[in-house]
C-alpha cells in the first residue's frame, strides 16, 4: 500500500494550490471573469437544490391619486424561485507504488506531482468552460446547465430551473434568428442585427453588458469594424481575451482552437442577473479522506466541485443564431 508520506505531499500540494486553480477557471472563461468581478460567484451553503430567487412582475400598488384618495396596500407577488440542481466535477491525480519508489527523494516527488497536478487543473477548467456554455445534457444530464441552457436558441420552451419557459413568458431570453428575420448573416448585416437584439435586451438602465461570439460572428463584427478604429476593453485584453465594444458593452471572442462559444452564435448577456454558484466546500478542493485502491499499488486523490450557473432574470439575456 502506497507510504502515508506520500499522501500528505499530495494532500498539501493540491490543497496549497486549489485557490490558484479556482481563480484560474474563472481567467480563463470572460464570463466567469466578469460574474467574479461583479460579486456574482456566490457559493451556496447546502440544500437540495440551488435556489435563485427573482422577480418576475413590477409592485402592482403603483397608483396615481390626489389629496384624500385611497391608496392600493394589498399585497403584491412579484417574487418566486428558480431551483437548480447541484451538478458535479471531479478530476484524479494518481500515484502508483512504484512511482513513489522511482521518485524517492521529496524534490522528485514534488516535480512528479506538479506536471499532474498542472494537468489536472487545465482538464478542470477547460472542461468548466466547455461546461460553461452547454445545455447541462451530456453524461445524462450531469453537466452544469450553461449557456445554451439559460439562453436558449429555443426560448419558449422547456424547462429551467424548475419554471416552464412555454408557461411563462417573463422566463423566456430574447432571440434574434437569422433565418426567421429573413437576413443573411454576414458582415454588412451584423451590426443592424445586433442593434435589434440588444434593443429586445434593454430595460431602462438595465443593459447588455458582456457579448460573447464565436469565430464567425466575432469576425463578421470584427470586419464590420475595419474602417473604424476599435475601442476594446484593457482589463479584458490582459487577461488574454480579444474584445471590441458595441453600446458600451465588451464584445468579447471565445472561438479559435479550442474556443467553447457554440458555433455561429452570439450571446448578449446582462451579467448582473447570471450567477455562478459553487457550494462553498466543494470549489475546486481535494477530497478528504485519500482514496487508497484495496487491490492496487496506488493513491488516487480528486480534485472536486460542485454547483451550477444560474440566472434571475431570463427576459435580458439574449442570443442571436442562424
């Protein structure tokens, strides 16, 4: 059985660097990066599911009166809650007998450790931002329910965080779609489309403030500009995302190799009502106790999380697609 020794350079390795990692997930995806920036990562404590309240109707007390008028104090429902389920991710850094033979010395070790430990943490957080984006139905439905779920292509149906989009309505994001406004989606019709969508997505004060496109509508946006000088958003552009502006909001392109944004799809997202919600043990953190295999030579330890995205107001969410 593998040396207790080597489970405790283990444990305090990953351990030592499971913050880095959690903060590496979030740079390494804009969105995550902007809900961080905005207070909008917010670990839960427990429970069934992941509840989101929101509101869904303006305070129907509202009235115009004059001098001794009645006023309207009945109670007003503007309030619900959308329940989420708690999805999971884990990831396994293993140790045989024979490689701790082989890499005796403590130094040796700890090389060994950081290149799996190093590639461990880029399959978690690509695989997060792939997950970022989804649908939530890979492996049966165990994925974080991303992008394509929240913002859907589809939005007056199915079923989000316990509501039903065909029902009601205030649950349904905004679409424009190529193909039923009859518009070919190129360069010289990109930004007429994304004037409409990002009208369908404003109330008030209430703006998109983040859009995310892929290779193809980044680039339609992107030559659309080429006359123009381009403005783009510094802070982004340090942490390695290539960004233009369109109505004060960072365009933002998550294509290329291994770009995870669906293809030709542009999401505009008011990022003050999207949520990341990690369970605050289980962020990016080795678990306790050492997995020891009964009939192996070896130590497995997982690196695990558990949460899910989720939003508060769908009808300002949009998304633009063919």
């Amino acid at each position: 059985m593998a040396s207790p020794n080597l489970s405790e350079i283990v444990t305090t390795t990953i351990r030592n660097r499971s913050k880095k990692l959690a903060d590496n997930v979030t740079n390494n995806n804009a969105l995550l990066m902007r809900l961080n920036s905005k207070g909008n990562s917010k670990p839960f404590g427990g429970g069934r599911n992941i509840v989101q309240e929101l509101e869904y109707a303006e305070n129907s007390t509202y009235k115009r009166y004059s001098g001794y008028e009645v006023l309207d104090i009945s109670p007003s429902d503007v309030m619900t809650a959308a329940e989420f389920e708690i999805k999971q991710a884990a990831v396994a850094v293993t140790i045989s007998g024979l490689e701790e033979l082989q890499n005796s010395g403590k130094e040796r070790m700890i090389d060994l450790l950081e290149s799996r430990i190093k590639n461990a943490e880029r399959t978690m957080y690509n695989n997060m931002s792939t997950d970022v984006y989804s649908d939530g139905t890979a492996d049966g439905g165990k994925q974080i329910g991303g992008l394509q779920l929240l913002v859907s292509g589809a939005p007056t149906s199915g079923t989000v965080g316990g509501i039903n989009r065909a029902t009601y309505s205030f649950w349904q994001n905004q679409l424009y779609d190529f193909s039923v406004e009859t518009v070919t989606a190129s360069a010289t019709t990109i930004q007429a489309a994304m004037n409409e969508l990002y009208l369908r997505c404003a109330r008030g004060s209430d703006r998109p403030d983040l859009i995310v496109a892929d290779n193809v509508y980044f680039g339609f946006y992107w030559s659309s500009l080429q006359a123009n000088q381009r403005f783009t958003n510094e802070k982004l552009a340090s942490a390695g995302f290539d960004n233009l502006r369109f109505m004060g909001a960072d365009v933002v392109f998550d294509g290329g190799q291994g770009g995870d944004a669906p293809a030709s799809t542009m999401y505009m997202l008011n990022t003050d009502y999207i949520f990341c919600r990690p369970h605050r043990n289980r962020n990016m953190v080795p678990l306790d106790p050492d997995r020891f295999s009964t009939n192996q030579d070896a130590m497995v330890k997982l690196i695990a999380w558990a949460g899910n995205m989720t939003t508060s107001n769908a009808a300002l969410q949009g998304v633009m697609h063919a």
